[in-house]
C-alpha cells in the first residue's frame, strides 16, 4: 500500500463516520446513556492517550523524566493552580529532570 491509497481510505473513512454521525436519528442521541457516554468519552480517550504518551515506549513501560513532569502537573492540579500554571510545571519539571539525567 503506498502513502495514497493510505490517504485515500482515510478521506473516505473520515467522509464515512461524518455521514453516520448525520444519518442518526435525534431520539437516539437524546437517551440519557448517550449524552453520558458522549460527555465522558473524549475524557477517556484523552487519559489514555496521556498515559500512552507517557509511560509507554513502543511495546515497554517506561519511568523517565515524562513521569516526573506529569506527576509535577498533576500536583499543581490538586493545588488548584491555573491551567498555564500546570502544564509550565510540567514542561519545567520535565526539562530539569532530563538536564540532570
């Protein structure tokens, strides 16, 4: 398969869930069930892809200097600071890990 054959079905699979999400009837989308897992999944997804992100490696688990920034993000989280706060915590707690390894 080459890289437009890849883009190709993409497009299309992209095309594909826009026309789904438009043939679903409104009654469906407004069940309580629905709007929760409509709400909570992006959350979840989100989590798992920043978990991924840090503590996975190809196929190994790995505690690095990411693990550090994330749990120093983490602690400005629970001390309520603001978002800019969080992530300039993270990103500097994660570079003076790394400049010290």
């Amino acid at each position: 398969m080459n890289i437009w054959t890849a883009i190709g079905l993409t497009v299309v699979g992209c095309y594909l869930a826009k026309l789904v999400g438009l043939l679903v009837p409104a009654g469906v989308l407004e069940r309580p069930l629905v709007q929760r897992m409509a709400a909570l999944l992006p959350v979840a997804l989100l989590a798992a892809l920043t978990a991924q992100q840090t503590f996975g490696d190809g196929r190994q688990l790995v505690l690095d200097a990411r693990a550090v920034g994330l749990g120093a993000a983490a602690l400005a989280l629970v001390l309520r600071a603001p978002f800019l706060v969080v992530v300039g915590a993270g990103v500097l707690v994660t570079a003076g890990v790394r400049a010290l390894a």
